[in-house]
C-alpha cells in the first residue's frame, strides 16, 4: 500500500491549477540551470546593449552617411536581445525537456493525470518570469546605452515617440520567444531537438527566405516569426514589414499555435 493510498483525499488536497503553478515555480527556481541562463540573458541585454552604444557613439565622426540617416539610438541600446533570446529560448526547452531527459515528467503527469494543466503552469511561470526579467533588463539596457551616447549628443528619451513602445517592445518578444522554446520542448521531448528547432525557425528561417527571388522575399518575410515580432523594437516600421504590433499579434499566433500543438502531443501520447 502506498503512502498516497493511507492520506485520505481531503488531506492530499485537490489538484487544481493554482497548485500545478505552484508547484512548477518551485521547480523553475531550485534549479541552478534557471538562474545561470536568466543571468546570462540579461547579462547579455545590458551588457552588448551598452558595448553597442559605446562604439556607435565613438565612431560615429567614420560612420557613412547611409549609416547616419538610419541611426536609431532606441535600436542600438537595445541589441543585446539578439543573444539574450538565445539563452531565454534554450531554457524554455529546458523547462520542459528536462524533465524528460531525467524521467521527472513521469512524476509531474502522475501527479496531474489530465496533463495539459503541466504545460499551462509551465508556460506561464516560465513566461511571467521570463517577461519580469527582460522587461527590466531591457530597461536597464535602454538606459544605460542612452547615457553612453549623451556625451556625443546622439541619445534618445522614453518620451520620444515609440521608445516606450520599443523599450518594453523587447521584453516581450524575449518573453514568445521563451514560450516558443516550452512549447517545442513539449513538442519533441528532447534538448537538442527542440533548441535546433527554435533557432531553426527564428534565425535559419529569415536566411533562407533571403535566397529566394526578390519578389518572394518581399512577400514571404514580413511574416516570418522573428521579423513579425522584432517590428515592437524599431522604432520607424522597416520596408516591407507588418506594422509593429500587428507584426507582433502574428509572433503571438505563432506561439500560441506551438502551444496547442504541444498540449495535443501531450494528451496523445505517453510520458
């Protein structure tokens, strides 16, 4: 007999949602591998955001004139989330697959027979904490950048038009792009796969549709997912792209279709 058969149900308490999220924020934050990735995203925005601002504004008597006419300082301050959506999509796989490759899964969907509240509570404490964090590190990039670039005059405000926008515009494509990582986590079931998968679609996805004819590409790319929820961080709407925030309701679409995806894979199939 075991010991869950002795306690009666009453005192084991129901299974709800709110217990299930609970449960899976104490396990994203007692792992080291949480900490050490967020770390590094952020360490990633704020750091590169000002490395990039330091040197534009140090070189910006040699930029070309090209260059200078498309200067956007908001962008500049803020290019830290190239590297940092690596990091913050790696452990979005992880939050998932990781329980996979150490057999804990079996354990989590024991616990929750109906399985799909697992994926909802993962993807949203991993989302919310992703969001909270880049968000402020985006910020903190945001302005430290402006203050590297004060001193040659070529800073912006959070009053300008579109840095608000912008600024939190970051934070919350680092926060889908987490999302997408817990959703092809659920998806394959393995690190490698799902890692290969997100950056397959984020960044081999916008290479190959370069190398299509020209009209092709025009049409294709504004729809692709990272160019779709980038337009929230330009602060003028590029050529060719989905107006910012309907760029980003796409990358939303995106996800939100994975995460289906995910949570009927779960259901479908054994742990």
């Amino acid at each position: 007999m075991t010991t869950a058969s002795i306690i009666p149900a009453s005192a084991r308490g129901e299974v709800t949602q709110v217990r299930v999220i609970h449960s899976e924020w104490i396990k994203l934050r007692s792992l080291r591998s949480t900490l050490f990735t967020l770390l590094a995203a952020v360490l990633a925005m704020i750091g590169l955001g000002l490395l990039f601002s330091y040197f534009t504004a140090d070189r910006w008597a040699h930029l070309p004139a090209d260059e200078k006419a498309h200067f956007d300082p908001t962008l500049v301050s803020l290019r830290g989330f190239y590297l940092a959506q690596l990091a913050v999509g790696v452990l979005g796989v992880l939050v998932v697959s990781g329980e996979y490759a150490t057999g804990m899964i079996r354990a989590s969907l024991s616990a929750v027979p109906r399985r799909l509240p697992v994926l909802w509570a993962k993807a949203l404490v991993y989302g919310v904490v992703a969001w909270v964090l880049m968000t402020v590190a985006s910020l903190v990039a945001f302005l430290i950048g402006q203050a590297a670039m004060a001193g040659h005059h070529l800073g912006t405000s959070l009053s300008a038009p579109g840095v608000v926008r912008a600024v939190l515009g970051a934070g919350l494509y680092l926060t889908v792009v987490g999302l997408l990582g817990v959703a092809f986590g659920a998806l394959i079931r393995n690190t490698a796969g799902g890692i290969a998968s997100v950056f397959g679609v984020l960044l081999v996805l916008p290479v190959l549709a370069e190398a299509l004819p020209s009209s092709w590409f025009q049409n294709i790319n504004p729809y692709l997912p990272s160019t779709a929820g980038q337009g929230l961080l330009h602060i003028h709407q590029e050529p060719h792209t989905l107006a910012p925030w309907t760029g980003f309701a796409f990358f939303c679409l995106y996800a939100l279709i994975a995460l289906v995806g995910a949570g009927v894979a779960l259901k479908r199939r054994d742990a």
